[in-house]
C-alpha cells in the first residue's frame, strides 16, 4: 500500500478504496468491521476494532476513504490495524482515478469530444436533442461505467464505450457513403444513457445494484421514455423521435438480448453491431491480459464459453495514443490486468483507442 509513516511509532496513513467491508463479532461479542483496503500498489486485509456503528461512521463496499493505523505480522501476512478512518473530501484534492479501475481517459476529456462531434452535426434536430439529454445527464455521465460486472465496468466506462462507438460510426460512415451520420451518432450518444437510471453508483463510478426501475423496465425502455419526454419539451418532430427511439429499443439485437424489436433500418442495425463489437473486444481484451502470453484463459461465460488465447502480439494502444499526443499521464496499476492512465494535461481533441 502507498501508505506514509507519521508521526513515528509505526503509525501509517493514506488513501484508499474500501473493496469489501463487513460488520463482525469478536469472541466476545464486541463488533469490529473487517475489511479489505485497495490502492493502485495493491490491496491489504485491515480491521477495524471496537466498531461503534452510526449514521456518521459507516463505511461500505467502494467507499473513498482517507486511513491510520499500523502493520500487524498475521498468519505469514501483513494486516493493518486501523486507528482512524474517514471518507475523502474534496479538499484533499487526491484523483480517484488513481484508486479505482478507470477509463483510460478522464470523463471531462472524453466528454468534450463527444460534444464535439454533437456540434458538427447538420441535423439541427439531433442537435438539439442530443445536447438536451446531455445536459440533464451531464454530472453523473462524467463517471458512470457501463455495467456493474461484464464489459466497461469501470469508472467512466459509460464514455469510454460511447467514444468507441462513435470513432467506429465514423470509420463506417466513410465507408458506407448512404448511411445518416447524425442518426448513426446520435444513437450511439444515447443508446445505453439510461444506464444512469438501470444502476445504483456511488461516486467512485462502480455499480453495486440494479435500481429497481431498471430491473423492471431497463435501459432500452427507459432511455427511449426520456427521449421521448425530452424530444416532446423541445418540439422535436415525431419522425425524428420515432427514428432514436427505434435504435434505442432495438440496439441489443434480438428479444433474447432484451430488444424489444428487430432493427429495422439500417443505421439502428449499425448501432446494434457495433454495441456488440465494442462490447465482445472489450471483453475479449480484459480476458485475454489477465493469462500469461501462450496461455489460454479459463472459459468465458459472456463469450459462449470459450478459452481464449493470449498470442502475445497485441499492441499497447494507449501508451502510443498517449506518446502521440505529447501528454503528461501518471500510470498505476489496480489490478494485475488493470492499467491506469491518468490524463495531466494535453489537447482536448483526444481519442481514445481502446
Ligand atoms: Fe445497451
Ligand atoms: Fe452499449
């Protein structure tokens, strides 16, 4: 752990991330809270004795919290005893991203290119709409991940997947000279924006729990019910809505993957493959990272149970991306496969290649 010696007698302190806590008894019955406390050199089992539970003094899972204590030898291990503990504030001015899985790009700079590509449109109806449901999204879309456990489950992995969509839309529409760039666009803008409903997220962008609303409707419904709602304050045509909110409701295929219709033209059936393509690499990659080179991994569930092989030949992306760029970034590790980028400073204008 990044922990720094204070004030002499063993003491340590720092800032980590909770990434389980539970409340226990000792033999004698009093409670103390056992823990697991993570940073980006790695993670420690800690406890916290004589636990006095109180609304002020309650720490849960993915929890930013600031800790002292000291290093206790258990079991061939290291454990830390934890003396004092509380939540980060913001003038503690430490990067989260620094803690927890993240996007390889900040969500400000990611948004912003989204913005920019919202800006180029012609389509001054999208245009319209799409900055509108921006804007009521604008706070929480900056660090929101994507899903709670399969593809970009990590702090602004909603953007990460957006961005990825987009700069595929782009390549396409190049290629393929009649599809509607706008629409295409704006579909992947607003295809899973719901998920900031579908998803109980504590600040740090990691998903807990599905809401309720997004166990019984879900994120295809709902987001084309907002569009709707947005659309109809803005004086969108009914055409207009029809067509985003068709892509909405059909973007995962089939019924068996929660559509409620085949896509039935053609850029809402591009949104639906390069969702699935966005998805299936990203899932692919993590999977891949996390064996050795000549290794296969254990059979993946989301990838109609295969083992994958790491042939050792992929390129790092990112760190090109980012030599390219001229940027200044920090770099951490989470977790074994889990690299962390943190963007110091550089041009706004950004890609991000993952
Ligand atoms: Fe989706
Ligand atoms: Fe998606």
């Amino acid at each position: 752990m990044n922990f720094v010696s204070v004030g002499g007698a063993g003491a340590h302190e720092g800032f980590c991330l909770i990434k389980t806590a539970e409340k226990k008894l000792t033999a004698k019955g009093v409670p103390y809270l056992d823990l697991v406390l993570a940073d980006n050199s790695g993670e420690i089992s800690a406890k916290l004795w004589d636990y006095k539970e109180s609304p002020d003094n309650q720490y849960n899972k993915f929890d930013f919290v600031k800790v002292r204590g000291t290093y206790v030898p258990f079991n061939d291990t290291m454990q830390f005893r934890v003396e004092r503990i509380r939540r980060v504030l913001p003038e503690d001015n430490v990067m989260i991203e620094d803690y927890v899985p993240s996007a390889c790009l900040t969500g400000d700079v990611m948004l912003a290119e989204v913005e920019k590509i919202v800006d180029s449109f012609k389509d001054e109806e999208l245009r319209k709409l799409v900055f509108a449901v921006i804007e009521e999204y604008r706070e929480r879309i900056l660090y929101w991940p994507a899903a709670k456990n399969l593809h970009h489950a990590v702090r602004s992995g909603l953007l990460m997947h957006t961005l990825s969509i987009l700069r595929l839309a782009e390549s396409v529409c190049r290629i393929y000279r009649f599809v509607n760039y706008d629409l295409l666009c704006s579909g992947a803008i607003l295809h899973d924006i719901a998920k900031i409903e579908e998803m109980d997220v504590s600040s740090t962008g990691i998903a807990s729990e599905y809401t309720t609303k997004g166990n019984l409707l879900g994120h295809l419904v709902m987001g084309a019910i907002n569009i709707d709602r947005i659309g109809r304050n803005l004086g969108v045509s009914d055409e207009t809505l029809m067509l985003v909110e068709h892509m909405l409701i059909s973007h995962h295929g089939t019924p068996e993957f929660g559509a409620a219709k085949l896509p039935m033209f053609i850029e809402a059936e591009l949104l639906s493959e390069l969702d699935l393509m966005d998805a299936r690499l990203y899932e692919m990659r993590s999977a891949v990272d996390a064996v050795e080179e000549g290794a296969f991994t254990p059979r993946q569930w989301a990838l109609e149970n295969r083992n994958l092989y790491n042939h050792g030949r992929a390129y790092n992306g990112e760190t090109e991306l980012i030599n390219e760029y001229g940027l200044t970034v920090k770099m951490g590790r989470f977790a074994e496969h889990m690299e962390i980028y943190t963007v110091l400073d550089g041009p706004i204008n950004l890609v991000q290649e993952y």
